[in-house]
C-alpha cells in the first residue's frame, strides 16, 4: 500500500473554495487507484467548522492544524507547516489547487522537499509503475504536455480551476478529524497580511466562475463595460478584460485574463472585443465554450471560438442580454 494522498483545502473569509472540493474529487480517484487513503489537510486558525462540508463531498479524513499564525494565508508559514507535515507522515501525492495560493505554496514546498512539481494539470492519472501522471496545457494552449514522476515522494500537483467535477454532495457523510497542533515563531513568517482589499467590481472570483464575460480594447472605454457587467449580472458571470484593458486602466489587474493574469476554465467564455492575442488565448483558450463577439471577421479570436458574431458589440450584447433575460423569465 502506497502513502497517503493529500489534498489541500482552501479557503477564504470563512468559505471554502470550490477548488477544494474539485481537488478533493481528483484525489479520492488517485486513491483508489493506489489502494490507500485520502487525507484533506485543513490549515488556518478556528477553521474547524468547515469541516463537515469537506466531508459532505467525499473527504475520508481531515488533518486539521490550526495556529494564530495561520489565519491568513501566508507562504512562509503555509510552506513551514507543510513541509514538516510532509516529513513526518511520509505522503505519497500532494494536490493543491492552480489558483494564486496553490501557485505561490505548490513551488516553495517542492523546492524544500526536493520533490516533484506538477503545475496547473488539466488531468491527472496513474500510470503503469504507480506513479503520477500528469497532463498540462503548453504554448499558450497551443499544445498538451504529458509528464510523469520518477522516484523522489511526494508527487505535488495543482490541478486548474473547473477541469475537475467534484464529488456529489452529501450530508450523510462523516468522518473522523485528527487535530495536529504546531508551533510556529512569528520570526519565521516574514510577510504579514494588513488588509484585504475587495475589488468592487469583482463579485465573482474569475478562477471558479464558470461563465465569464471579458472585454478587451474594443470597449473603448471603462465606462462601456457597464454593458458587460448588465450581461454578467443576467448569467451569473463574472467580468474579465484582457490585458489591453488593463493596461489602458480600464479595469484593474484582477479581472486580467491571460498569460501574464489569470488563467481560466469556464464553461462558456464571452469575448467581447477582443482581438485574440496568444498573450490573452494562453489564459482562456481551455474554456469549455467560447463565443466571440467582433466587428473585424479577421479577428484571430474567431479562430479558437466555437460561435462568432461578427458585428457591433455596442448593439450584440444588449441584444443578447435582453434576450437572455427573456429565456430566464419564462
């Protein structure tokens, strides 16, 4: 029997990220596989009431560490914790999600325990000799990679936002909580978290959104995205922009989809004067869907979605909205 598999849980303002569960569900079949258990590892400070939810979607064990130092995520003491964990219990996979945190954590881990490093998989698997499989977007999506561990445990992975299906939920579900306690010197941790500032304009995290509608130069203004976020309020999206709106300050750095932002995978991606840069398809180009919306038909958006309309976004999308709203109300 191989070592455990772990997932880690993340959360945020006393919620769990839905990236949590989806790991959770990739870890449970890695488990399987290797005939052993899988473990959540919960971390924070008085996060003990979010386990039962971990359990509602499949989680068989918790190792819960809880710590004042803890309570905001922070990567010295994230990483410090971890990787003490990891060289007492001896896993056998480590799985995170590819989200800012997991990104930051997944690297700092790996470097420590001189292990494996799988980042932002699209799938994950177990091969013939028992070792983890892994399959990741490259080329700005262009192109799928397939990489395999060798010998060196754990095998750390982040698996991408929305490519996984979490377990289904159910209330029946319980399981025992291993409490781990753990001291940590305040020097050892130097960054500090002073304050969170909420982008208003952000209801919806763009990682775990699963419709987004973007807006690119072809908005010509940030008052236009007024229209987007009319659309997004109708769909229950969230609003992105490329890298050409934010520059411009159209909107800020945290709805910036694309290489040098956030990577997406939605269910459907509404590009909206857009002009399809490999910069910005390298952060969408795995959504489900994409629909393009461009007055120029040579637009190299056109070319990786899967319905265009070639038209005046100005008109397009209010028309759209309106006819979204119509669907819904009936």
């Amino acid at each position: 029997m191989a070592g455990e598999t772990w997932v880690l849980a993340e959360h945020r303002e006393g919620k769990l990220k839905r990236v949590s569960f989806e790991s959770l569900g990739q870890g449970l079949i890695l488990a399987e596989k290797l005939n052993t258990d899988c473990t959540t590892l919960l971390l924070g400070h008085e996060v003990e009431n979010l386990a039962p939810e971990l359990f509602y979607y499949g989680a068989k064990k918790i190792y819960l560490i809880q710590n004042p130092h803890l309570k905001h995520y922070t990567s010295d003491g994230y990483a410090k914790v971890l990787t003490k964990l990891i060289q007492e219990k001896k896993p056998e996979i480590l799985i995170l999600g590819a989200t800012s945190q997991g990104n930051d954590l997944g690297p700092k881990v790996s470097t420590r325990l001189k292990a494996p490093l799988f980042n932002d998989c699209m799938k994950l698997s177990i091969n013939e000799d028992g070792k983890l499989e892994a399959e990741r977007s490259v080329y700005a999506g262009k192109a799928r990679m397939r990489v395999k561990g060798k010998g060196a445990l754990p095998q750390i992975a982040s698996i991408r936002p929305n490519v996984v299906m979490p377990t289904e939920r159910d209330e029946s579900r319980s399981g025992p909580i291993e409490k781990i306690s753990v001291e940590m010197d305040p020097e050892d941790i130097r960054t500090a978290v002073k304050e969170f500032v909420i982008d208003a304009n952000m209801k919806i995290d763009l990682s775990e959104a699963k419709i987004i509608v973007s807006g690119g130069r072809g908005m010509k203004g940030p008052e236009n995205f007024k229209i987007l976020e009319a659309m997004a309020e109708v769909l229950g999206a969230a609003v992105g922009a490329s890298r050409g709106a934010v520059d411009a300050e159209w909107r800020s750095y945290s709805a910036q989809v694309g290489q040098t932002g956030k990577t997406v995978t939605p269910e459907l991606y509404i590009a909206c004067g857009i002009s399809g840069a490999a910069q910005h398809l390298a952060g969408m180009s795995t959504s489900k869907y994409i629909v393009a919306i461009n007055k120029d038909p040579q637009a190299n958006i056109f070319k990786m979605a899967d319905y265009g309309i070639i038209g005046d976004l100005f008109q397009v999308v209010p028309a759209l909205t309106e006819a979204f709203k119509k669907h819904f109300d009936s």
